[in-house]
C-alpha cells in the first residue's frame, strides 16, 4: 500500500465535551482531507463525529458514514455525507467501519470508542488485518488506558509487541504519518507470526 486511500476514525458523539476535543478533531479532518483521503466514520452530526465529518466535507474530502438505525435519530446522523450507510446492527456496522478502512485512527471518545479500539487491536493481534492503529493522545487522555494496556503487558497477559503497534501522538498529523509510514513499508502482513503476538506463544 502506498498510501492511504479512506481512513476509519472513531470518536465520541458526546455534546458536551472541552473546546479542545473539538479543535483536535478539526485538525485530523483537514489533514485527512490534505492527503486526499476518504473519512470513514460512524455518521453522528454531534460531537466529535459532527465535527470532523464537517471538517472534513469543507476541506474538500470525501466523507462516508456508517450508522445504525436506532443511532439514526440518537446521534442526529449527518446528511451532508457523500454515502451514508443505514444498518441494522452495530456489529454490522463496526464490520463496516473496519472494512472500507486502509488505517484506523481513535480520537476521545466513551465506551463505544473503547470497544471500537480493542475489537480492531484484537483484530490485529490475531492476523484478521494487518492497517495501521493510531491513537490521537489530546491532552493525556488515553493516557490511563494505555497504562491498563502496560500493565497487563508488566503481568504477560499481553505481549509487548502489541504496545509497538499503537502509534500514539498528540497531534493528529503525526499520528497520519506514522500510519502513511508504516503502510508504505508494507512489511506487517509478511512478517506476522501468531507467536509473537497471542499471549500463548513464546515471550
């Protein structure tokens, strides 16, 4: 891969968050749309998902959303998508989400960005995708759960190799180029041995 085509973020639909969430979330849309990428996300038009999806359109990219029915009407989905994908399920819809992307990138978000994160970690832990993982680190706060992921690493119910496959920046264009870095060398899929990886194999 030579570079990345449409990346999956995901992020929180909250309302009620810090103005910085906010300027962040902006600035990954504008880089985004700089490469000429297609922003994959969960089609909300609140919170973080509102804005980057916005961002993203005025920059110029391409902006696809993926959305239950039922988070339809909860997360006010945005009409001003290029396609907007109507499921039934979310796990059709995190299927989805995962599927169209050539790179996954989290920005702050609750539960559901949690278990969005670890499905597409596991995922790559197990060999069912080899894409890129980077996590946009504002302000320290994904900083408790990367010390969780350290310490199940520190007690080997986690390999440490899984730690090298986060890559973790606070500005969200760094975070782009090391995901643009690590699909141009192109060596993940090749390289990947389950040993080295799962937690049975060898330390």
């Amino acid at each position: 891969m030579t570079r990345l085509r449409s990346i999956t973020v995901y992020c929180s639909s909250s309302p009620h968050l810090e103005g910085h969430f906010a300027e962040t979330a902006g600035r990954l849309a504008r880089a985004i749309a700089a490469r000429g990428a297609t922003l994959v996300y969960g089609g909300g038009g609140i919170g973080l998902m509102g804005v980057i999806a916005r961002s993203a359109k005025a920059a110029g990219a391409r902006v696809e959303g993926i959305i239950t029915e039922k988070f339809l009407a909860l997360e006010q989905g945005w009409d001003g998508c290029d396609e907007m994908v109507v499921v039934s399920t979310m796990r059709e819809r995190k299927r989805q989400l995962a599927e169209r992307a050539d790179a996954f990138v989290i920005l702050p978000g609750g539960l559901g960005t949690f278990e969005e994160f670890f499905e597409i970690l596991v995922a790559r832990q197990i060999g069912d995708h080899h894409r890129p993982i980077g996590i946009v680190n504002d302000r320290g706060y994904y900083d408790p759960m990367l010390a969780l992921i350290d310490h199940s690493i520190e007690h080997r119910f986690v390999k440490a190799r899984m730690r090298a496959l986060l890559h973790v920046h606070p500005d969200p264009e760094e975070v782009l180029s090391l995901c643009e870095r690590e699909a141009r060398e192109g060596r993940a899929a090749a390289e990947y041995d389950p040993q080295r990886f799962l937690p049975m194999g060898d330390l």
